[in-house]
C-alpha cells in the first residue's frame, strides 16, 4: 500500500496540492488548525479562504504572465482554478470571485474526495519521518514558524501584509458614485459596469492626503522592521513616499468618465470592486491599510460617496513570513537538510493568490509521484509555473530574496529573431511558448490540454 502524504495548511496551495496528490491515487492527510486554532485575518474554517482581496488578478492569458499562469493551472485540472471561475464576478479583465461561495466550494470539493481525510489538530513540529508538505502560508503559527527556524539553521524572513476594507454597497451613494470599468474593458455590460467609482476634485484629495497621514496607524512591536510587499503597501506608506502617489497608482482617473458630470475630469478616483455575488459587498481596490480602526472609518467616509458608508469589514495588517527558498529548496521543492519535507505556497516567497496555488500544484503532482516511485521534472522555465520555480529554487539571488508575483522578467528571453518586437507581439510570444512547452510537459504525464 502506498505510503499517505501529509499536507499542513488548508490555504489555496495545500488545498490545490491535497487535490492533486488525492486525484494521482495517493491517500492524503489534511491537516488545518483552523478553526480551533484562529489566525488574525480568517473568519472560516474552510479551506482556500481569501483573506486580502477577492481577485486573481487578470485573466488574459495571452499577454499576461498571471493569466497565463491562470491557463496553465486550468490545463493542470487545477481545483482553484475551476473553482473561481464558477463562482467568477465582473471585474472587467480580472478574474474576482464570491469569496465566500469559493472557498465553501473548495471545502466541498476537498471533503468528497474518497482519497483525502482530515485532522483539526495544530502541527508544531517538523516531522523526521513520513512524506509532508508544509503549506502553512503567510500566517505560520508560532510554535511551528520557531521549528522551521530550527530546523533551516536561517533567519525567518518576515514582511507585512495589509487587508482592505469591504463596504455595504446599499450604503454607497449612487448619486454621488457611478459604475464603470476602467476604459469599458470586458465583453458584456456587465463586465463594463464591474467598478464603482467615487470622483475626488483636487481640494477633496489634498484634504484626504492629509486626513490619512495624520491618522492613528498600528505600531510595530520592538524589533520587529516593517518590510513590505510592493504589491501590498498600504495606502498610509504609498502617500508618505509623495503626495500625487496615489492619484498614479490606485486613485489614478485615467479612463474613466463621470455619468453624472461627463465634462468634468475628475482629479482622483477611487474604485470599489464587488466582493461577492448577491453584489450586496464591495472592497475598496488598493486600499489596503494599517490605520486604527477608530480612524478607518472617518477617513474613508471623506471619499465622495462613501460619507454614510457602513463597512462589514475594516482593513488591517498581519505579519507575514516566508523561508528562504534558494538557499534552503532543491529543485522538487524539498528541504534539502530534511527531504522528506517539501514547503509550498506562500512560505516559499511566491507573492499571491494564484502563485501559492501553483506551487502547490507541483508540490502535490512532485510528492506524488516520489510515493510512486518516480520523479516528476519541473516544467520548463518558459512556463509561468516554471519561471516561479526556478526562481524560488536557484534563480533568486538568495541575500536579496523577496516574495515575488509572476512576471515576464522570470521568463528566459524570446529570441527577437533580428527584429524589434512591440511589447504587446512580445507577450504574446512569451504566451504562445508557454503553452506549448506546458503541454509538452503534461503529455509526458499522458494528459493532454
């Protein structure tokens, strides 16, 4: 009988690597604390629970390197891709989900497979013996994040991660607001229609710059250094590094016109993006925060339609921690001082959603494969999946490694053949390699796209 493969961490990258371990033949032991154990940002026990936003970022999947991560997973028979797109909101070309209705999904999914079981209990220790994938994520508790420590001999690395609010979207005045996406992008009405969008003159900004640099924010205890992820700041640290910072990054007004005043460009915008499918949720984009709560709500109601706004959930800020992969990683994701462990997701220093699930896609199929008696090879590098774990196992420079989202960057250059590509035909490029090289890497498997 095949040995069982023991996954710690109910987040997107073990529920994906539970998923297609159990789906390859090989009995799987879920192990999640939550909900015994809480963690500062969860509200559930369920599995693949989105905590900092809704969104997996764009789906386009011909010029987008986390959209073609999208394809790739979706061609892998990846479970949080197939989820998130039957629970998908209009988010123009993003792909945002009902968190809710996504992560009960997953649960049910995860819960009806014959070949997975499940413990509550909360793992502290790295086991000598057995075939475990740690998939703890961001949020690693204590007693385990000390024994990781211990056992890498390395300094943990940390950053910190900051949570956006939610509004009630009946509290939002429409009169004031209007619904559109940025340049009309998506196919249907309403794709078109996915934001709401609240229009800031230049008094009303230069008033809510101030207003959010003078407001109470959550302080670090002694020693801790407050690193953050570029794609994550809060808006706080994005205002301190200048005042116009935001009115060129999540307030910018480009593509975008006022029904209710078409003539009048207005000097900032903030968007909100529906959170949930009843559309009764919406979370203000980009507007992650490490404000006191006291302060939240008196800042964010200075936002031209959202004076009476009522908030199911204020934002906040977590630490996050992550191994240092290149260093301590072999190229089958295994703990090269302990290789009967593998780390997936988030705890490798892949930043994201999508990407921590990817991880634990190979995760999962490498795993499976070791208890078969085989070796499961990486795709190439000129995947999405490929470049992310190359980049984590060897690529990295490891004194400077930081969690990092897919990018073209990580991709080995396209030949541009003696002539000059325009970025748009470059991409595509990129795109069209990946795929091929992708499916080559599943039909060596005997799957097909």
């Amino acid at each position: 009988m095949t040995e069982e493969l023991h996954i710690v961490g109910g987040g997107m990258a073990g529920s994906e690597a539970a998923w297609q371990a159990a789906n390859a033949g090989i009995r799987v032991v879920l192990h999640e604390m939550r909900p015994k154990v809480e963690t500062f940002a969860h509200q559930t026990g369920n599995y693949a629970e989105m905590v900092c936003s809704n969104s997996f970022r764009s789906d386009d999947h011909e010029r987008n390197a986390v959209g073609q991560l999208h394809w790739e997973m979706g061609a892998a028979n990846g479970l949080i891709m197939d989820t998130a797109r039957k629970h998908r909101l209009p988010a123009g070309g993003a792909l945002a989900v009902d968190r809710e209705a996504f992560s009960q999904s997953v649960t049910e999914a995860l819960r009806a497979h014959e070949n997975i079981s499940f413990t509550e209990e909360e793992v502290t220790e790295l086991p000598s013996s057995g075939k475990w994938i740690f998939a703890t994520g961001p949020l690693t508790s204590e007693s385990l994040g000390k024994a990781i420590l211990q056992a890498t001999g390395e300094e943990r690395l940390a950053f910190f991660d900051a949570i956006a609010p939610i509004v009630y979207a009946d509290t939002i005045d429409m009169s004031v607001a209007w619904r559109q996406s940025r340049y009309d992008k998506g196919e249907t009405e309403e794709e078109r229609t996915a934001y709401i969008n609240c229009p800031m003159t230049k008094d009303e900004y230069e008033a809510f710059i101030d207003a959010l640099l003078a407001a109470d924010k959550t302080e670090f205890h002694e020693g801790e250094t407050a690193g953050y992820f570029d794609g994550c700041l809060p808006i706080e640290v994005m205002a301190e590094r200048g005042r116009e910072t935001l009115r060129h990054g999540p307030m910018k007004p480009v593509g975008l016109t006022n029904e209710h005043d078409p003539q009048t460009k207005a000097w900032a915008v903030v968007q909100l993006r529906r959170d949930n499918a009843l559309g009764t949720l919406y979370n203000i984009v980009g507007f992650q925060t490490k404000m006191k709560y006291g302060a939240q709500a008196d800042v964010f109601r200075m936002i031209p339609g959202l004076q009476d706004a009522k908030f199911a959930r204020l934002g906040g800020i977590h630490r996050n921690t992550f191994i240092n992969s290149p260093t301590l990683l072999d190229a089958q994701m295994r703990l090269k001082s302990h290789p009967n462990l593998r780390f997936a997701g988030q705890i490798t220093g892949v930043e994201g959603y999508v990407e921590s699930a990817a991880m634990g896609l190979l995760a999962g199929r490498m795993a499976a494969a070791e208890l078969q008696g085989r070796e499961l090879p990486p795709p190439g590098p000129e995947t999405a999946m490929g470049a992310l774990i190359t980049h984590i196992t060897g690529g990295a420079e490891a004194k400077t490694f930081q969690p990092m989202n897919v990018n073209f960057g990580l991709f080995p250059p396209i030949d541009a053949k003696g002539g000059r590509r325009g970025r748009k035909d470059r991409y595509k490029a990129y795109t069209d390699r990946a795929k091929t090289v992708f499916g080559d890497w599943l039909a060596q498997q005997g799957e097909t796209v």
